[in-house]
C-alpha cells in the first residue's frame, strides 16, 4: 500500500535518477518501491520475491545490478550484519542500526551525542575518517519475551 511518505520519496528518487542520468525504468522504479515499503532492511533475494509479485519477469540478477546502482549514486545503503548477506537501506540519512543476534532484525536509531564526540587518538591517528556508523548487537525486546 502506497503512502503520502512513499508517493513524496519516488518523486524525488526520479528526480535524482534524471540528474543522475539513470535510466529510470519500470523495474528500477518497483525496487525501490520495496525497498521504501520495506521495514526489515530486505536482502536482494528478499527484494527480489517482493518484486517479482508486481513485476513476474524480473530477474535476480536485474535486482542485483540495480542495487549496485543505487548504492553506487548514494540512494540506498548496504549493510553487512552478523556475516550474513547484504541487507539494504533505503534511509541514507545518517543513522545507526539494532542487530538481533537472534532473530536478525535490524532497526534504524540516532544517536547524536555519539555522533558529535571526538573522535579517540587511535582513531585520529589510523588515518582519514570518512563517517561514523554503528551497530549494536544484542537480542530484541521480541525475542526476549519470547524465552
């Protein structure tokens, strides 16, 4: 089910498209559909089955390269959680992200008083530092309920 949010962020991803000079075809524009609607940062495989219910003809490997895309123009965020596959995010606002070592959940937070503390020496000293992200482990208030 399409939202006023959703309708808002696909004017504006056609519009990066067109100044980005991506070809935006009906494919790219149901990808990222999913991706917005999605709330479980999905996989490729996940994005893929959500897809293909709309679009029956798309490959795997289309979704692949579209995300390589996206990510490639700053669209979307890939994210590598508990050595598992990549999940995708179509927040690029910064933020950090919840992983349950349980049931691999992943959930968006800020936290800007990290955000703006020095960084430590060791840090300093390893060389430039492009951005600050963090992930934080542990089990979901969901799985602990469940025992």
């Amino acid at each position: 089910m399409e939202t006023k949010d959703t309708k808002k962020f696909l004017e504006e991803f056609k519009k990066i498209c067109e100044s980005c000079g991506i070809k935006l075809t009906y494919q790219r524009l149901e990808i990222y559909r999913v991706l917005l609607e999605a709330k479980d940062h999905p996989s490729a495989e996940d994005i893929f089955a959500r897809v293909q219910e709309r679009v029956p003809t798309i490959s795997l490997d289309t979704v692949y390269r579209t995300l390589a895309t996206f990510e490639k123009f700053g669209l979307i965020c890939k994210i590598y959680a508990l050595d598992e596959k990549a999940r995708f995010d179509p927040n690029v606002s910064h933020h950090h992200h919840l992983v349950c070592t349980k049931c691999h959940k992943i959930t968006d937070f800020e936290w800007q008083e990290v955000d703006h503390l020095p960084l430590p020496s060791q840090a300093r000293q390893w060389g430039e530092i492009k951005d600050r992200y963090l992930e934080l482990r542990g089990i979901c208030k969901d799985c602990l309920e469940k025992g």
